[in-house]
C-alpha cells in the first residue's frame, strides 16, 4: 500500500468518525409528544423529576390507585433474589423495591439503588437511611446508558418505571446486560399498550384529563404530569421491547401483562 494510500483511508476513517459526530449531535429524540435534540432530553427529564421528587410517592398512590404495589410485589417475586446476591435497581427512585431486596438479599448481600436524578435519588436514600436499612444499601447517582459498574456484577438488575425516559434505551440495555453476570436477570417494569378499545378510552381519558390535574393539585405541576402520561404513549409495546432486549444479548425473554397490558413486566437473562 503506497502513502497516498494509507492517507487516502485515515481521511476516509476521520470522515466517517466525523459524519457519526455529527449525526449523533444533530440526531433528535422524543420529550413527550415534542421533538427535541437528543442531548436536550437528558436535561428535561430531569427537570420533571427534580419537579415531582418530593410528591413521587403520594402522587403514585394517587395515580393507580395503589395497584402500583402489587405491580412491585410481583416483580420482586419474579426476580428470585436470595440471599448473599447483588441487586441493581436502576431509575430506583424513592427506594420501594431496593428496600424489599435488602431484606432478601441479607447481610451478606449487596444492593444498590441508582438514578440519574439527583433529588429523586436524595428522597430515596433520606428515606431508607430513616428506616435504618444501611448496611447492605449504596447510593449511586448513574445514568442507564453508561452504567459505572464493572462487567459481571450483578445477579439481577431491575428498572421500574424509568426505561421510557432514557433517551437511548437500547444502549440501556446493552449496559444492562454487560454489568451482569452470566445467568443474571432484568425486570423491566414498565407502563405498556392495551388491545382493549374501551380501556385504551378510559386510560386516555384519565391520563390525559385527571392526571395533569391531579398533579397540580398535589404536586402543584400539571406539566410534568402531562409529559408523563405522553412518554407512555411514546414507550414501545410489549414485542418490541422484548425485541430490542433480545437485540441487547439477552435471552430467555417474557413479558406479563398485568391490570390490561396497562402495565407490563417483561424478564430477560444474561447468557
């Protein structure tokens, strides 16, 4: 190969590097039903969550009416963590699940409650210092996409209610699956799509009306709440999530609709 040769493909390979710059800085994602630069949406989210920290549990209360729980309750159950294992839950929040896995988990264990927002996971460790669960607990401020963990960490990862606002969630989940171990598990629990005409009315219905002001009215935030019930129409349903996990290196994939296809858990393992 001559010299012009070789300076004829580090030009090609800086071009390309350079058109993939580009594209990624001029590229746009969804905020809601608005489109936005992909770098703003990181900004925006977190904004709504600063927002509606300190209302986050009651507000979920409110919204499902409690159900929230049972939804929880069964993805601890389907994770089958014992004691002595590592549980990540990401986008952990105000600590519900990663307060059940403390338990399960032991002494022995480990878990670590993450989030990419500050305030949420402040009202979260607040909260589980408060109940005395210390000792088996850390605190990691993260982002999904670009998990600070080694690989082959962790024997079960869960995300409850965070994936539909990760602006690149397939980069999520294949760093979901790098930080853990062989054999380990995801739960992602997430709002879902119904086939049911008349509960896609009703859900519409009250998403779109009761919802927002029902944040302002406890929250004093209406449009937090609007972009919250946008983001879930915006969310991928069930088979295409299961399809961009498979993408992820994850085999083994479920899904469970639960209250409708509302609410959907779907499971993947790490082969």
């Amino acid at each position: 190969m001559t010299g012009t040769d070789k300076r004829s493909n580090n030009n090609s390979d800086r071009q390309s590097q350079d058109a993939a710059t580009n594209s990624a800085t001029n590229s746009t994602t969804h905020f809601g039903y608005r489109d936005v630069p992909s770098k703003e949406k990181e900004n925006l989210v977190a904004g709504v969550f600063h927002s509606v920290a300190s209302s986050y549990d009651v507000m979920n209360d409110l919204m499902s009416m409690g159900v929230h729980r049972l939804w929880k309750r069964f993805t601890i159950e389907l994770s089958a963590v014992r004691p002595g294992q590592s549980v990540l839950d990401i986008a952990g929040g105000t600590g519900d699940l990663a307060r059940k896995f403390s338990r399960l988990v032991g002494d022995k264990g480990r878990v670590v409650l993450s989030d990419i927002n500050e305030s949420m996971l402040r009202v979260g460790r607040d909260r589980l210092i408060d109940q005395g669960i210390v000792g088996n607990m850390e605190f990691v401020q993260a982002n999904a996409e670009c998990l600070p963990f080694p690989d082959n960490t962790f024997d079960c990862i869960t995300i409850s209610f965070g994936l539909r606002n990760v602006t690149d969630k397939d980069a999520a989940l294949r760093s979901m699956c790098r930080v853990l171990k062989p054999g380990g598990r995801l739960l992602v629990l997430e709002f879902s799509k119904t086939n049911n005409p008349l509960l896609t009315k009703a859900y519409d219905t009250y998403s779109f009306t009761l919802l927002p002001a029902m944040g302002k009215l406890v929250a004093g935030d209406s449009e937090s709440y609007q972009y919250l019930a946008e983001s879930i129409r915006m969310h991928p349903d069930q088979d295409t999530l299961e399809g961009m996990m498979k993408d992820a290196g994850f085999v083994n994939t479920t899904y469970h609709n639960m209250t409708g296809g509302i609410v959907a858990l779907h499971k993947g393992v790490k082969p």
